[in-house]
C-alpha cells in the first residue's frame, strides 16, 4: 500500500493505491496529533482520496484495508 499526502489549503489530502498504482476504495485511516491524540477517523472514497479538515502541522497516521 502506497499513501501520498498533499497539505492544501483546507487541510491533508491523503492518496491511497496499491502496489499497481490502483486506487483502493475504503482503506480506514486515523489520523493523530503529535501528542498522539485522535484528530481524524477518514475512510478513501472510490479514488483512494481522503480528507483531513482539521489543523495539525505534524500528524501520526494509522491505516488499516478492510
């Protein structure tokens, strides 16, 4: 599993594919603060995309596919 992250204006986008550059749809990422808090629970749409809204300049991310 491949994930690119884009920091943009409005927040984190975050870019999951597979070993073949396939998007994966449903991948569940969890997105912490540095202190190790819970800032995000996001799910990839069908183009392997998803968004973070919240502010956090530095962010621990988890991800499990289901």
């Amino acid at each position: 599993m491949n994930i690119v992250n884009e920091i943009q204006e409005n927040g984190i986008v975050f870019v999951v594919k597979n070993e073949k550059g396939e998007s994966l749809n449903g991948v569940e990422l969890t997105v912490y603060d540095k202190e190790e808090n819970k800032v995000a629970d996001l799910t990839t749409n069908q183009k392997g995309l998803a968004r973070n809204t919240k502010s956090t300049s530095r962010y621990i991310l988890h991800c499990e596919q289901r």
